[in-house]
C-alpha cells in the first residue's frame, strides 16, 4: 500500500456497529453449519499467512468458522484473481495486502483481476511500518541517512538495495529514496523476506527495505543496522529509528497494510457484516497482541473507507511507477 499514516487512518476510521445491530447470519454456509475460507495467495507462515490465522481465531470467538485456503504463486496474484469467481455470498474471503490493488495495477501488463471490477474492500485490518537496513559489513560509522548518502556518492560500488519482491510497496519507496538522495541505486527483487535478510545479514546485499517484523529478532545483535522507517511517525516496535521525514526525506513514505475484501458482487449486507465482524476482531487483544509479534498493529478501516483509501493510494503510486520505468509482462 502506501503512505498510510496513522493520522490518516484517525481520518477515516468510522464506527460500524452500532449500525449492523440486528444484521443476520454472516453467511449463508455459516447458517448451514459450514465453514468459510479465508483465501491467502501466499504459503503457510508468511506475513499475510499467519494474519489471516489470527483473524480466523478471532472470527471463531465470535462463532464465525473459517479457515484458512494458501493458494501461493504469482506474488499473491492468482489468489486475488480467484476470489472473483467464488461464491458471493461471504463464504469465502481473501486477505491480502493494499499494494495488490494500488500498485500491482500499475505494474502488471495482464492481472487476471480487477481491483475495481472484480472485488470489494471489505475492512481493512492491520498495518506495516518500511524500513530501510543496512548491512554490518558497510563502514560503522554509517549511522543515519546522511552518513548513508555521502557514502554511497563517494563509492561507485554497492549502489543497490533489495525489497522482498518486484514491483512491491518496498520497491517503490527505495525508488523514491534513490530521487530524493539524488543517486541512483539498482533495486534487487528477492522472493520474500526470508531469503532477502539472509542476504544482508551476510553482506551480499549492502542495503534491505523490509518491514518490520523482519528485523524484530536481530534488534541489539549488531547484524544489521536500521536507518529510517517510512511511517509518519516512529513506529511502536521501533522508537529510537527515525522517520525518512525526520531526516529530510519527506517524500519517501508509505506504510503497508492488510484487508480483508471479497467478490464484488457480495450482498451490501453480507459485506457489512463481515466488516464488523473484522472491526470487532480488531479489538480483540489476543488478534493484537498475534499481530504485534509479527510487527504489525491491528488497524481497522470499514468498507468505505478502505475502498476511499485504495482509490487515492492507486492515483498516488501511478505516477511515482511510471517514472521509474519498471513493468512486469509475467
């Protein structure tokens, strides 16, 4: 997704509930005594993964059975392109992250999807601060994004930076740090977080843009080093690492967030439901306190609001992909 600060969703944030009061069965495989699917287009243990797990945990504590359906392959794109052709009736949902529908269409030349035609933002459930690391093996006294910068005009070697994937949110936004710092740097797509720390931690790669949850078991090892968050504040997890902004990078900023949609042809009703199924499940302390061990914060947006949300992130990342160059025909 995007540049979602906190501020913004303090905007858009609205309070469902008192107006569903009385709405009937979620779904209608639930009122047979069936069990929904949570469709997630990557593999067991991953981010979105083990998000949409919590949220089905606290779906069942509200006697709302689902489970959860990986259908990995294609950066998440064949499950969103599934979601389309399943049952409009709440029975099956996808969780997935925004830059699926604000940057992917701005990426991929053939999506088997419409984010607009095709699926409905149901709510928006939790949110993920950028960072940008280091590698040890760089000179310790590379310590802030000024030292970073002054090091790599003066070195014509290690000018590149790694991202979990091609034409992810983290891409971007190195994109955007490589304009404001005036150098350009080679972004470097890895197929996941996993194997891209690997590659820092070992000094193949001398710069990572990750989220958080990738750093929190190294923080005080002295394996990598953090130099900035992209959130319009420090993050939680984070305190002492400085905002872009606090450096003097304003334009490099975007957060990362997790929604749950379904197809777009869902009953009002039946969408109004599971969103304040997802708001109440936000509030549950067990889905945040399983969301923060992963670095993320439980951050509930309605079905408006989240589409309102995805509208104008998709208008913003627009022009920030077609000056980069970047395309992707697969």
């Amino acid at each position: 997704m995007t540049d979602l600060s906190r501020r913004s969703f303090a905007k858009y944030v609205s309070c469902l509930a008192p107006a569903l009061a009385g709405i009937p069965a979620l779904t209608h495989a639930q009122a047979d005594g069936g069990v929904g699917r949570i469709v997630v287009g990557y593999p067991p243990g991953g981010t979105l993964d083990q998000t949409a797990r919590r949220l089905a945990e606290a779906w069942k504590a509200q006697n709302r059975a689902y489970v959860v359906d990986n259908r990995p392959g294609a950066a998440g794109r064949i499950a969103n392109g599934q979601l389309k052709r399943e049952r409009a009736d709440g029975s099956v949902v996808l969780c997935t992250h925004t830059s699926a529908m604000t940057i992917y269409p701005h990426v991929y030349a053939k999506l088997s999807y419409d984010p607009v035609k095709d699926l409905r933002p149901v709510a928006l459930l939790a949110s993920a601060t950028c960072v940008l690391a280091i590698s040890s093996a760089l000179p310790s006294e590379i310590r802030t994004l000024a030292d970073y910068v002054r090091w790599l005009k003066a070195h014509d070697i290690g000018r590149t930076y790694a991202s979990p994937a091609a034409g992810s949110l983290a891409q971007f936004l190195g994109y955007r740090f490589s304009q404001a710092a005036g150098v350009p740097l080679t972004h470097v797509a890895y197929r996941g977080s996993a194997p891209a720390m690997q590659d820092l931690l070992g000094g193949q790669v001398p710069a990572y843009l990750g989220f958080v949850g990738d750093f929190l078991q190294y923080l005080g090892s002295g394996k990598v080093r953090l130099l900035a968050v992209t959130g319009e504040r420090r993050s939680r997890f984070l305190k002492d690492v400085p905002t872009f902004a606090e450096q003097g990078f304003g334009t490099v900023a975007g957060l990362e967030s997790y929604g749950v949609f379904a197809p777009a042809s869902t009953p009002e009703a039946t969408v109004a439901a599971l969103a304040a199924a997802t708001q109440a499940a936000s509030r549950d302390k067990a889905l945040a306190g399983g969301l923060e061990q992963i670095g993320l914060e439980a951050t509930y947006l309605g079905s408006a609001e989240y589409a309102r949300l995805i509208a104008a992130e998709r208008e913003r990342w627009k022009p920030v992909v077609e000056a980069s160059g970047f395309k992707a025909d697969e």
